[in-house]
C-alpha cells in the first residue's frame, strides 16, 4: 500500500481531497485523548519527530549534498554531530539539537551521551535509487504499539502525505527522523545498571557486595596474592544465538535486542538483575555465535538464574525502567516467606512478576518482550535450546575463568 493525500491536519485527522499548505508546529500537535494509553512523553516524541520531518522536506533541497556525502554504502545514517558541523544543515541541525536535549533527559540518559538524533535512509535497496537522483519521502516512527500501526506516513518534497504499508519496503527512498537506536541503548544499558546498583545501595548502604566487575579488577590488581588465594570465575557463555522473523517494520532498522539476567542475591534476599546488551543481534532469521559472557554465577544463589531478551523501541525512560523492574522482583521475593524452601523454583516466580508488569507499566511502543530462558543452571550445557516462546533458540556452555598467572 502507498497512498498519497493532499494534507489537511485538524486535531490529528487526516483528510483527503485537501490542498496541501505550509503547516505550523502548532497545527501538527494533535488533541491529546487523555483516555489513551500513549503517554504524554510518547505523543511529544512522535508529533516533534513529525515537525522534524515536515521541516526536513522544506529544506530538502539544501540539505541533499550534505546528506549524499553522509549516506553511503558504509552508513545509512546522517548523525546530528556531522549534521551540525555543516552551515548548509545549521537551521535544520539546531532544531534536532533542541530535540535531542529534550530526548534524552525524557530517556534518562543525559549524562550517558552527547546525542542520539540522526536522519537515516530506511533500507540500503533504497540507496541506489536514491544516489541516482529520486526524489525521497520523510518518514517517522507512528506513535503506540508497533502491532496497532495501521500504515506509516511520510511527506514528500511538496508537503503531501504518503500512507505506506507497515511491513513491505517502499519502492522510493524513504528518509526516516529517528534517533540512533545503537548508541541509545547503549547509554540505555549503562543507565539501567547504574540505577539498580543505586537503589539497591540506598538499602544496603554498608552491606552491599561488592560488584562482580569490580571483584575482578581487584584481583587482577593485588597480583601478589597466590593463584591459590585467587578464587576462579565460574560463568556461562552463549556460544550461539538465532531469533525468529518478529515482522519488525521497515521503519525500525535493525532490532537492538539486550538481555536481562534475573536471580536472587548469594548473600540475602534481593532480587539480582543484570542488564546485558547484545550489539550483534541485528537481524532474524539469522545465526549469530558471539562467544559472550552472560552470567557471572558468583552472583546468583542457587546456582540458577533466568534470562529475558528484550528488544529496545521507541518511548522507554531507561531509568524509570530500571527502577520498576527492581521493584517489581524486589515485592515478589518479599511476598514469598522463607526463600530457601522453595530454592531456585521462585526464580521464574521473580520473572513472571516482571513480565506481568510489562503491558502496564509500558503500554506505547517501548521495550518490546522477546522471549524467556528459564531456569540456567551453573555448569550445565544447552545445545540448541528452545526459550520458553519459542522465539529464539540458543547454545550456552559453561566456562571457568581461571586466575591469572
């Protein structure tokens, strides 16, 4: 589907048969239904990524040689810093730099990277298309659940709107204002472990343990101890990886998946959480063996930990994410009353809590849930094993890291 209409934009409704005219900022805000589940955050970030998006086809012309020597066969990005190095992009630039502030403090992760806006061409079989001289289409996330989108609009060098089908690639480039959705979740991750090892330290000022990473330094720095003073490191690696075809559309680009690793503390009764990111797992359909260290079993009680995968989307405040998912384990195993009965079995009872919480306490189109390992034990090999959705399938072999020598 690709239907082009004249736009006429009257409290967020779109109707046909109108000439196209110059529209304020004003006129694309929508009249917000307070009875709908997208939150005030979510309604700005897609209406301001619509301006963007207008703002761009009316500078298109202007800012096209700077975007040909950005977007190539090695990058299909344009990033805000090269964007706001260039006078011919500088008007367009400062109003993605007053967007991207307000993002990222909206993501809390301000203090995690210096920006995360970037314009970027949707699918690399649009390049050549449009490296010849087609005219593109200007495109933005929709607003709400990826699986509600009923098409996806974009605007073209004249102010008409498109409405293009959700899943099949678009015969004509399409130049989609988003932000770059790599080092988002990087800063995502960094925010997230940062504020569970903050709260969980406001608890237990004076008794908290100290982190694994950390743990590892200091040995690595008191060399003089005996290797038999020096405790190894028993772990688990994923030796291999593959995902089921989710439907993600076009415009999403890549999937950036990320992990959360869930048990109870070895030493009392917290919950554990450790969030892992998994920058290789772009693609379904697709075998990846990253060889990667998921848990450190010094962590973990009862030698047994869960593993959700989660895919980042548009909308999460990672540190607001980070505190729900502490608080959500953290009244589960306090409801449970002698832990020890029950052993590792109340794991999945801790990870079922969290993604009970999910659909609540993120109804746009946040963090999407993958799938569920359940029950890891330390020690164990998995060959091909099935999650718990059956969404993804992976390989995970135990590995002892020994002192150094």
């Amino acid at each position: 589907m690709n239907i082009t209409l004249p736009l006429a934009i009257t409290a967020g409704i779109l109707s046909a048969g109108v000439t196209a005219a110059p529209v304020s900022n004003a006129q694309l805000a929508p009249t917000l239904d307070k009875s709908s589940p997208a939150s005030p955050t979510m309604v700005s970030v897609t209406e301001s990524k619509r301006a963007l998006a207008l703002s761009l086809s009316q500078q298109y012309t202007q800012l096209a040689p700077v975007l040909h020597e950005e977007i190539s066969q090695y990058q299909l990005n344009a990033p805000l810093n090269e964007l706001k190095r260039s006078k011919r992009a500088a008007p367009f630039a400062r109003s993605m730099v007053a967007m991207d502030e307000t993002l990222r403090v909206e993501k809390g992760i301000e203090d995690y990277t210096d920006t995360i806006m970037e314009l970027r061409l949707a699918d690399k079989t649009m390049l050549a298309r449009w490296q010849a001289g087609q005219s593109p289409l200007f495109a933005w996330e929709p607003e709400g659940n990826d699986k509600n989108w009923n098409y996806i609009e974009a605007y073209d060098i004249d102010g008409n709107i498109h409405l293009l089908d959700v899943y099949n690639v678009p015969d004509r480039p399409v130049l989609v204002v988003d932000t770059n959705s790599r080092k988002e979740l990087k800063a995502g991750i960094k925010a997230m472990n940062d504020e569970i090892q903050r709260l969980q330290g406001l608890n237990n000022a004076n008794i908290a343990p100290q982190p694994m990473a950390l743990q590892s330094r200091s040995m690595a720095e008191n060399a003089f101890d005996t290797q038999a003073d020096t405790p190894s490191i028993s772990t688990t690696v994923l030796k291999k990886i593959r995902l089921k075809d989710d439907h993600e559309p076009w415009i999403s680009g890549k999937a950036e998946v990320y992990a959360i690793v869930t048990g109870v503390n070895p030493s009392r009764d917290e919950p554990v959480l450790d969030i892992i990111d998994m920058p290789y797992l772009d693609y379904s359909e697709t075998d990846y063996s990253p060889n990667q260290v998921m848990i450190y079993w010094q962590r973990y009680r009862w030698s047994a930990a869960d593993m959700l995968l989660m895919e980042k989307d548009d909308g999460t405040n990672y540190k607001d994410l980070a505190r729900t998912l502490l608080e959500v384990a953290t009244a589960a195993l306090k409801a449970i009353p002698d832990p020890e009965v029950q052993a590792y079995a109340i794991i999945p009872q801790l990870t079922g809590k969290i993604l009970e919480a999910i659909p609540d306490s993120w109804a746009t189109n946040d963090d999407d849930f993958v799938d569920v390992f359940y029950t890891l034990r330390q020690g164990t090999m998995y060959n091909d094993y099935s999650a718990a959705g059956n969404n993804a399938t992976a390989t995970f072999a135990p590995l002892t890291i020994e002192p150094i020598q």
